[in-house]
C-alpha cells in the first residue's frame, strides 16, 4: 500500500500534463478566437460610429456622377470605310452647348496629311456620332471638334483657379480602350517640362500620380468638385515599349480656354509676348552664383530687356528673376515662355520678381510688377517670334 500512495502524487502529475497538452491548444485556440471576434467587433463598431470612409465613397461617386456625361471616347479610321482600321483612339470631353469637344492634336491628327480621317466620337449614355474638325494647334497639343448629333452636357470648369500641388484630382477617359474609366490621385507638382521633340513646344504641364495610360490623351483632369481643371496629354514611361510609369502630364484649363476659344471663334491662334530674353536658373551653379547675390529659389532670370516692349514698359529690368506668374511658380524658361504664351494680346499679368539691391551686399528685394502682354510679332513663316537680339 505503501508504495501505491508514493506513486500517487506523480500519477496525478502526469495525468495533469496529459490533460494540459490535449486541452490546452484548444483552450488557446478558443481564446485567440475570441480575441479576434472583440477586435472585429470593435472594429465594425469605430466604421459605425464614423462614417467618414462611406462619406468619400459618396463623393468620388458624385464626382464621376458629374463629370462622366461630357466624357466621350473618340475613333479616328481613314474616310474610306468606318470598318476600316482604326487609326487611332483616345478621349475628350464636351466644352460648350453647341457641342464643341476638346481633346489632344495627337488624338485626331493623320498619319496621311493627304486624306481627311473619319472622326466618330462616343458618349457616356453609348450614343455614337459623327464629328468634324474644327481646328488645332500644334505647339500645345490642342484640338478642338464638334459633335454633329447627340447630347451636348457640357462639362463644368474650374476657370480661373488654379490647381495647386497636392489638391486631389481624377483623371476620366478610356485607357487601353476602357471606356468610361476614373482614377485619381493628386497634383504632384505645376509647371513641369514634359515633352521633349517633335511638334509640341508647350511646357507648363500638370503633374499627376492619377493612373493616365494610352487611351486617356485628351480626357479631362478634375477637381474634387468635379470641375476640368486640365486635360490628360503625356505619361513619363519607364521602359522602351512606353508603359507608364505611374507619372501623368495634363495641359492646365487656363491654356485650353486660352486657345479653344480662339480656335471656335475661328480667329487665328495669337501669341503674346513681354519682350524679354531669358535665361535658365535651373543647374546648380547658376543657382550657386544666385544664392551668392542674396536670392534663394527658383525663377526665371531676364538677361536682356527689350525697349519699347511690355516688360520694359513696366519697369522690368535686366537681372530681375522672375519667380512667379499670376500666382503660378516659374521653373523655367519654357514654362515662363508657355505661360505668357498661352494669354491673349491685351491681358494683364501679374509678375512677382526679385530684385538685386544696388550694393550687392544690401541683398534685394521682391517686387510685383504689372505687365500687359502685346501680340507677338511674326517671322516669314507666320510662326510667333521672340525677339533674341537687342
């Protein structure tokens, strides 16, 4: 008996032990699983008691609610035959009730300057039409058509607001031929050069994180009010066989306004001038030697200052930097020129200048001069010429 009761105490031990590894993994397994239903629950609860996800779905639905109606896709095919191949694809969208539709030049322009395409556009409601050209302009990749049938919504715009980097937007077009297709994303920087070559010398773009591929050239960037506030034009791509590499280009409104309606009142597309020659401050050392008289940014520098031109008129003199534009940073020299380009003979700008103290020790100072833009003189191609020599 003696040695039943001294082997007792480790027979219940070990059938403690066997209980622990046969109950215990169930055990915690069941207390995992109720760990995970309270977070869930208490999860649900936080969405329930703030709706602020739900509350942006409703507004990205009302943004593409408004905007969707004045969104076309576009189909170009040569004259001959609609069965025909097509020649090229893309996107625009509605600008006036007499059913004018902006898009890219590079959308609808032939590959046979011979023959005159057949253009057929197609609204977000599926009615398909017929649709002319009315006019273009190549230096900043705008066309202008008009719809010959169909419903005419025009699209709402953002006139006279600028964007600003980080303000979201959303791109609307018909990527690799999706129609009716939105992304979004935000601004991530203004005044961008991002057309190098061939027929387009515009350089103040729109640069957007928002998904723009082949298909989206000529369909409208919008605010979250769902007002055009630029147009989708170029992708930065990141391999030879032109993928995109999540960076998109779009023309801003104030130039699209700028030069639609030149092109619909069907006056010949004017360019302005200040009479300035410019020089970069983009590299380092330009930069470099700026910084050593007192300034420090970005800007555009005005080498020569022609006389009896605007700018001279206004008091703008030779090293004076040009910061900004009506509000809008200046990076460049084709992004100054682009903007000033884009207004009419007659507008009146706003510069923001820094100017060089005459004791180069005393530093300088900022400056807003008020500057009215005159039709840009002509060379013997009828191109608009900036005068390079005094």
């Amino acid at each position: 008996m003696r040695r039943v009761h001294a082997y007792t105490p480790a027979v219940v031990v070990l059938i403690t032990c066997l209980v622990v590894l046969l109950v215990g993994p169930r055990a915690v397994r069941r207390l995992e699983h109720a760990h995970h239903l309270q977070v869930v629950h208490n999860a649900m609860q936080d969405l329930a008691a703030d709706d602020i996800l739900e509350r942006l779905n409703r507004a990205r639905r009302a943004v593409a609610a408004i905007v969707e109606p004045s969104v076309v896709f576009i189909d170009v095919r040569p004259p001959a035959d609609v069965s025909s191949e097509t020649i090229g694809t893309g996107s625009g969208w509605v600008y006036d009730e007499q059913g004018h539709i902006i898009t890219n030049y590079h959308v609808v322009r032939d590959d046979d300057p011979g023959t005159r395409s057949r253009i057929r556009i197609q609204f977000s409601s599926g009615w398909v039409s017929d649709a002319i050209l009315i006019g273009t302009d190549l230096a900043t990749d705008i066309a202008v058509l008009r719809a010959l049938d169909g419903p005419t919504l025009p699209a709402q715009r953002a006139t006279g607001e600028p964007v600003q980097q980080g303000d979201q937007v959303f791109a609307f077009g018909s990527p690799f031929g999706f129609k009716g297709s939105v992304s979004t994303g935000i601004v991530s920087g203004t005044g961008r050069e991002a057309i190098s070559g061939g027929f387009v010398s515009y350089q103040n773009f729109i640069q957007t994180d928002a998904a723009i591929n082949r298909g989206n050239s000529g369909g409208p960037l919008t605010d979250v009010h769902g007002r055009v506030v630029g147009m989708s034009t170029a992708i930065a791509t990141a391999t030879p066989d032109g993928a995109s590499s999540g960076v998109g280009f779009a023309v801003p409104l104030r130039t699209i306004e700028s030069i639609a309606d030149q092109i619909i009142s069907a006056k010949p597309v004017s360019k302005t001038v200040m009479g300035v020659k410019l020089g970069h401050l983009s590299n380092l050392d330009r930069m470099e030697e700026a910084q050593r008289r007192g300034f420090v940014g970005r800007g555009v520098r005005t080498d020569i200052v022609y006389p009896n031109y605007p700018a001279a008129e206004a008091g703008l003199q030779a090293g004076d930097i040009i910061t900004h534009v009506d509000g809008e940073p200046m990076s460049s020299v084709d992004v100054l020129r682009s903007t000033i380009a884009s207004r009419h003979p007659g507008d009146i700008v706003t510069l923001r200048i820094w100017r060089q103290h005459a004791d180069e020790d005393a530093g300088g100072e900022y400056l807003e001069l008020r500057i009215t833009l005159m039709l840009a003189d002509t060379d013997e191609r009828g191109e608009p010429y900036i005068p390079l020599e005094p």
